[in-house]
C-alpha cells in the first residue's frame, strides 16, 4: 500500500482523526441516504459519493470559509466537508423547509450562502462558468479569495468547459478548478468519449499549470490543494486539480451499472480512502483502533440525530409554493 504523502501538511494525530471523521461521516450519510432511499423517505435523483470521500475533504482542508465552492450533482460529500450541518443536509435530501435550501433543491441543489456554498448544480458542467463568474468579481473587487469549482470528468466534453477555463487564463481568475474523475462520468468509460483522456493536458492547452493526484489519498489531495489554493491567492491565476478516483455505486440509483464488470468495482475498492487512511494512521502511531471505533460511534449519533430532525421537520406550506417564483411581467402575466 503507497502511503500518503506528508509533505508540506502538519498530519497531526488530531488533524488525521479529523480527516478520517470527515470521510466516515460522507460514507455513513451515503448509505444512511441509500437506505432511505429504499424506504422511500427520499424521492428524485439521487447520486452518492461513495469511494469519493477523500477528494471532498482533502480539497476543501486548502480552503477559507471566505472562499466559494461551487460544486456538481454529486455534492453531498462537499457540503457536508464544507461544514453545511448535517441535520439541514438531510432535511433537504427529504425536501423538508428546514433544509439548506428549504426543501426546494433535494439532492442535486444543496446551497448554503452563509458558507459561500454555491451548489449543487444539475446540469453537466454547469458549475463552471458561475465560478468564473464568482472569481471575477472577486478580483474585479480586489477581494483575495479563492473560488473552487469541483466537476467530474464528463464535463470536459462540455463546451463551458473549454469557455470557462479559456476566459480564466485569459483573465487570470482566482479559480482552483477539481476535476474528480471517476473515469465514467453517468456510464461510458473515459476512453470511449474523450480522444485526450489526460484531463491536465486540456487545462494545459489554455496555459493553466495542471496537476493529477491519487484521489483515494486523502493527504495527497490536501497537499496539492493546498499548494494550488496558495498559488492562485498570491494573484497567479487559475490552476487545475485532477483527482484520479473511483464510485463504488452506480452513477444514480436509477443506473443498472451495465458499463463496467463488478470484477473491477472489487479491485478499486481494495484502495477504498477509508480503510487505506486508517490501517496507514494505525502503521504510524498516529492512531489506534479504538479511536476509529470512537469516530464510528460519534457519526452514528450524529446521523441518527440528522435523519430524527429530518423527520419531524416541516413540509414547506403550501401557501407558500409560489413564494420566489419570478414570472416576467407581461400583458397576460398574473402579479402574485
């Protein structure tokens, strides 16, 4: 097993129990999330995060609360690093009002602008420009913060994606761009939709210093982020983080997983973050085995506590389901 890289990143017994809570805590909410999903308590899309866990909380160690996140569909793993409280994580995945966004977003649209967490975004790609956007307005501001775009790999093949990273080189915009490849993007494997399957060489192209990274290394993201998130807030323009990762579930719970053998899912999960981090935490003193119980029992209360308030909490009034709905005013337009 490669251990984790260490350098340039204070891996205190505090700070690995810490990143290791965080990945636990993604992990139990995901399947806690599957489960419900079963039962029917959560409805819609719902795409999990599971095997992904140390790019969310390695990424987001290089970050300021004043810094943005704007993210993908397959955000639950962010927000809850980014420190979105996990109770209004899951009254959102019920569509319950006390969630993040009121109820109004579920899965694919958690938002919490107190933590300058900007999405949740549905469509492919379509994190991109906001960020860009977000980051001009910073420097046009003069504000010295970072604005990290997380998207997968599918969205290389997105026009934004070329556009968003062209006009952030060309401006040299505050942007940390995270590309989490899990090499399918929803299902066709990377080699059958990409001619250029080296995500760094398309940032590259636009003259944006890229970097590629094992992503089921926790400690190995957090260097790298961190370096990068340094470089762009000392005013060097965008630079571009490849994650190289794997999902251990389907692309949804809609997804049959016709596109890849279980034979291979098997093999990735033998580099599954967690268990990795852990018996590497164990080997170097920096952890003994009942911390992790300890960890385990902390995140199951809290879990338990989340999914209670996700149950008691409200259905958002009826009355009020017109409430921030804009309809443009025209002769037949209803003012509400």
């Amino acid at each position: 097993m490669t251990k984790p890289h260490t350098s340039k990143v204070h891996l205190s017994s505090r700070h690995a129990i810490e990143l290791l809570g965080q990945m636990i805590l993604i992990r139990r909410f995901e399947e806690t999330c599957a489960e419900l999903y079963g039962a029917e308590k959560i409805r819609g899309f719902l795409h999990l995060y599971i095997g992904e866990e140390a790019n969310a909380v390695g990424v987001m160690q290089a970050l300021t609360p004043d810094d943005a996140v704007v993210a993908t569909y397959r955000e639950h793993g962010h927000a809850l690093a980014r420190g979105l409280p996990v109770r209004e994580v899951m009254a959102e995945m019920y569509g319950k009002a006390s969630g993040s966004s009121r109820g109004r977003g579920g899965s694919m649209h958690i938002f919490d602008v107190n933590r300058r967490f900007y999405g949740g975004n549905a469509i492919v790609g379509g994190a991109l420009p906001l960020a860009v956007g977000l980051a001009l307005a910073d420097k046009m501001q003069g504000r010295n913060r970072v604005t990290c775009c997380i998207f997968g790999e599918g969205a290389a093949a997105e026009g934004e994606f070329h556009e968003s990273l062209n006009l952030a080189a060309l401006w040299k915009l505050p942007v940390l761009f995270v590309c989490e490849n899990n090499r399918y993007a929803m299902g066709t494997a990377i080699e059958r939709s990409e001619s250029v399957i080296d995500m760094c060489v398309h940032a590259q192209s636009y003259g944006i210093p890229a970097e590629a990274v094992d992503g089921m290394d926790v400690v190995a993201v957090e260097v790298a982020a961190r370096r990068m998130a340094e470089e762009v807030r000392a005013g060097g323009g965008p630079r571009f983080l490849e994650d190289k990762t794997y999902r251990f579930r389907a692309h949804s719970m809609f997804d049959p997983e016709l596109y890849r053998s279980k034979a291979e899912v098997e093999e990735w999960k033998k580099r599954d973050p967690i268990p990795r981090f852990a018996r590497w935490l164990q080997d170097a003193g920096l952890l003994h085995e009942a911390d992790v119980a300890v960890v385990e029992k902390d995140v199951a209360r809290v879990i338990e506590e989340a999914v209670a308030f996700a149950e008691a909490a409200p259905w958002e009034p009826v009355e009020d389901l017109l409430r921030d709905v804009y309809t443009p005013r025209t002769d037949t337009a209803v003012r509400r």
